[in-house]
C-alpha cells in the first residue's frame, strides 16, 4: 500500500488553474521534502492531501483509502499534522501535555476526559521530542521551539501513518531550528516511524533522513525523486531562475549565489 498516490491532478479556483497534473506517489519508509517558493501551491496542495480541497480532475488515495469512497474524518485521524493555522488555534493557557493528549481525538482543545494511559504516551511522546519538561507548562510561556515541538508531538499522539510539518521552523532562531530539526530526525529513525512530509523554504533543513524531494513551481512538479538526485545546483538553477550553486557538508546541502 502506497502512503500517497496522487495521479493527474488538476485544480481550477475561481476560474484560476492553482495546481496542473500533479503525480505524486509516497511509498511506505520514505521521507519526503516539499520545496517551492511563495505562490508555488504548496499548502493547496497539502489541503487536498487532508481533504479539505478536493481536486476539479484526478484521483487521490491517501495510506489505502480513495477519496471519494471513504470517510475523510476517520482518515483525518491517521495524519499528523502542524502548520502556522494550527498555531493560531490553540488556546495560549492550555498545558502542554492537554494539546499534545488532545491530538488522539483530532482537535485543538481537549474536550473529553483523558485517561492515565493517555496522559503517560503524551509524556513518552514528549520524551521522544525533548520536551518533557514542559509538562504543567502553559502553551503561553513555552517558546516558540518549545510550542513547535509540543504541536509535533501533538500530532504523533493519535500515532498517525503520515506526519505533514508544513515550515515547522518558521520564525526560529538558529538554534532552536537546530534542535527541531535533531528531534525530528530521532522520531524518524524509530521503528514504524509515520512517514514524512516537511514542507520548508530552506534547502540546508532536508536532513538525511529525507530519502525524497519535490520540487513544486507555479502548480506544478518541477521536479521530483531521491534527494541527492533532485538537489543539484542545475536544478536548483533552473527552479529558481538565478544561477545557485549547492555544497554538500555533512550530507547537508548549502545554497549560495554564484
């Protein structure tokens, strides 16, 4: 069964063509980086993955089950997801371990009563991240490394298939990028780890652990395949339009202008 298959899809808003002819297949123990620049359709894109979209041509499966034919709130629950919109809703003054619990149940706040086995896996899955300190600590005074990481832990809770980080990173500083990125790369490496989309703007975050890249410019897939095989400075070239050149240090690739 194939994490992703998306063949010949095609969306049209507003009399406008957002996304064209998007093929797409994520098969079970690959990681995948989504790269393009603002515009590109990137979130269109991972909002017909949740179902929130639905595509004017092709057809979508996501972890087996076809769009169309199943039912997208009971497959909601198989897929983690963070992103700047979940962010934005979560109450300031919840504890960190109620948000990462309420992720069994697929909400943002924590409506039913969680039992002791539930709060004991939110701690383990705390552990994993590095953050389980944080536990009695209001989402408010977390920083904001602290805040992304309690929001991924929140979404392997209901211990999905499919994790989407859309830009996890946004807004932190060296540092806690750093640290984000090295407890992710932990969680990955753990057997039946879900798979992995990270959706980023810089180059240097596809780490290793992302077997995969797809390359996504003005709807469409400029490019897409194994990592090293995607990012070369011809490619990078030709997606951004301005000659680029990529060095790899530590199986890492830099970009700079040449």
């Amino acid at each position: 069964m194939n994490i992703i298959s998306m063949e010949n899809i095609s969306w049209v808003r507003n009399k406008k063509l957002i996304l064209e002819n998007i093929n797409w297949t994520i098969k079970r123990g690959e990681h995948w980086a989504m790269l393009g620049l603002n515009g590109s359709g990137k979130t269109s894109l991972l909002n017909m993955l949740n179902g929130y979209s639905w595509p004017t041509k092709g057809s979508i499966s996501v972890l087996g089950k076809r769009f169309g034919q199943t039912d997208l709130r009971e497959l909601r629950k198989s897929i983690g997801w963070v992103s700047s919109a979940l962010q934005e809703r979560v109450a300031p003054t919840q504890l960190a371990e109620q948000i990462v619990m309420s992720g069994k149940y697929a909400t943002t706040g924590l409506y039913d009563e969680p039992t002791d086995a539930d709060f004991k896996q939110a701690v383990q899955i705390m552990a994993q991240l590095g953050c389980a300190h944080l536990v009695n600590r209001m989402y408010v005074t977390c920083s904001q490394g602290e805040q992304q990481k309690i929001l991924i832990a929140r979404g392997l809770m209901a211990q999905p298939e499919l994790l989407v980080l859309d830009e996890p990173t946004n807004g932190l500083d060296f540092i806690a990028r750093e640290h984000l990125l090295t407890s992710v790369e932990h969680m990955a490496e753990k057997d039946h780890a879900p798979a992995i989309i990270f959706v980023t703007h810089h180059l240097e975050e596809v780490l290793p652990y992302f077997t995969h890249v797809l390359l996504l410019k003005d709807g469409k897939v400029f490019n897409k395949g194994k990592r090293e095989e995607v990012l070369t400075s011809d490619n990078l070239t030709k997606f951004l339009e301005t000659d680029v050149h990529i060095e790899w240090v530590e199986q890492r690739p830099w970009l700079r202008l040449r």
